[in-house]
C-alpha cells in the first residue's frame, strides 16, 4: 500500500467548540509522525479560532483539488460530512477515513474517543479499503440538463410544497414501473437504506448486493411499495404536469 504523507482534514461546518481540544492534539500527533497536515482553503478563519492563530504548521488546499493533493482524507463530523466528500470524488481519490464526532452515525466508522488507535494503524499500512458505489444523477426541464451530480446515499424527489401530494412517472431501462401520486420518491443505495428510505419502509440492503431501491414516501395507493431493482440499470422519473 501506498505510503500515507498527506494527509487532509475535512470539518463538519459551523462548528468550532468540539473542535477546539481534539484538533490541535491531532495535528501536534501528525506532525510527531512527519505528516503533512491539510484543510480546506474555506476554513482559514474558523481554525485561526481553533489553533488560537497559530496556523504555521497547518497547509491549505482548495476544495476543488482536495482529491488530488492528498494521500488520506479525514472527515470529522458525521455521515453527512463523510457523504459531501464522497460526492466529489473522482479515479484514484485516496482512502477516506471517517470519524464520528457525534452520538448517531452509520457510515463514518471510528468514534471520536478512540479512532487514535485505528488511526495509527492506519498510517502503518494496516488496513482494508471498503469500496462503495457512487451514483449519477441529471436533472431536465424542458429537454435540457439543468444539473448533474453523485450521490452515495440516496436521492429523494419531492415537492418543495409542505404536504402537497405529486405525481410521478417512474421508469427503468424504458420500461414503466408504475405512475405514483403520493408526497415523493426515494432512490436508495444499499448504504443509504437505513436512512430515509427505511423510515419510509424500505428494506435493509447489505452493503455487498449491487441494488437500489425505490421507495415511494405516503403513496396514495396500497399496490406502490418498495422495489429492488440492480443498480446498473438507468431510472427516468418524469413529473406530471
């Protein structure tokens, strides 16, 4: 395995106090190991907050090449920091390592407490990659791309309009599954199924099955209930008009 030099650390937004005992011993622990520490370009304030402005040690990378400068990326937050990283990510992105700052969190691995250890090992060349799928998504109206992007989670279509029920066209490889009325549509990956989706109803998928599933959110119809479909098959959601 590749040597682990660079390393990025990528921070939760809008939070400084939980960060301000963990972070400078984290980085001091980097630097006793001839790391080279990394953040984002963005979070030169916060951290001057944080390190008490005694920033010389610290390197800063923009968030567009935070793929490519680094040989290990840290997010510390929750699975919704570890998600907006992932969603970047591009062939050859270094391994993500993911610790959980808070009480509730099923993606990012390590706690808060304890991911020193983990840590440690991992820098020695002790550990195993887990690869997930990333899914693209591409939004049209009127014919044209209005955006595209990934998600690794899930992918929710919804009205924008509290409790006002939508109508759906859902289809897959240009076949129609099925016109759904009801509050929106869930498209999850099997990392995102213990998320919105299982709330809603959705089963469990193991990490390891290549599916996803759509979930439909308070159809308006006993016969609309979670599908599994494999996930190298194309879904079309058109909304009614």
């Amino acid at each position: 395995m590749a040597q682990l030099k660079n390393i990025t650390i990528v921070l939760k937004p809008k939070v400084t106090a939980e960060f301000e005992s963990i972070l400078p011993n984290l980085a001091s622990w980097l630097h006793r190991r001839k790391k080279t520490v990394f953040f984002l370009s963005k979070e030169r304030d916060r951290l001057s907050k944080i390190f008490k402005g005694d920033l010389k040690n610290l390197n800063f990378v923009e968030e567009d090449n935070l793929h490519e400068n680094t040989d290990l990326i840290i997010t510390m937050g929750g699975d919704g920091t570890l998600i907006g990283v992932s969603r970047n990510v591009k062939k050859g992105s270094p391994p993500i390592f993911g610790v959980n700052m808070g009480h509730l969190g099923f993606i990012t691995e390590f706690s808060k407490v304890e991911f020193f250890d983990q840590l440690e090992e991992t820098l020695r060349g002790n550990y195993k990659l887990t690869t997930l799928s990333l899914y693209q998504v591409e939004v049209f109206k009127k014919g044209k791309s209005t955006f595209k992007g990934n998600f690794l989670n899930d992918l929710v279509i919804n009205n924008n309009q509290i409790s006002r029920m939508l109508t759906l066209s859902v289809e897959s490889e240009g076949e129609h599954i099925y016109n759904l009325s009801g509050d929106g549509l869930i498209i999850s990956s099997p990392i995102g199924s213990t998320a919105y989706s299982l709330a809603a109803g959705g089963p469990i998928i193991n990490p390891k099955v290549n599916a996803i599933t759509l979930t439909p959110i308070c159809a308006h119809s006993l016969t609309h209930r979670p599908l599994v479909i494999p996930d190298n098959t194309s879904v079309t959601i058109k909304a009614a008009k």
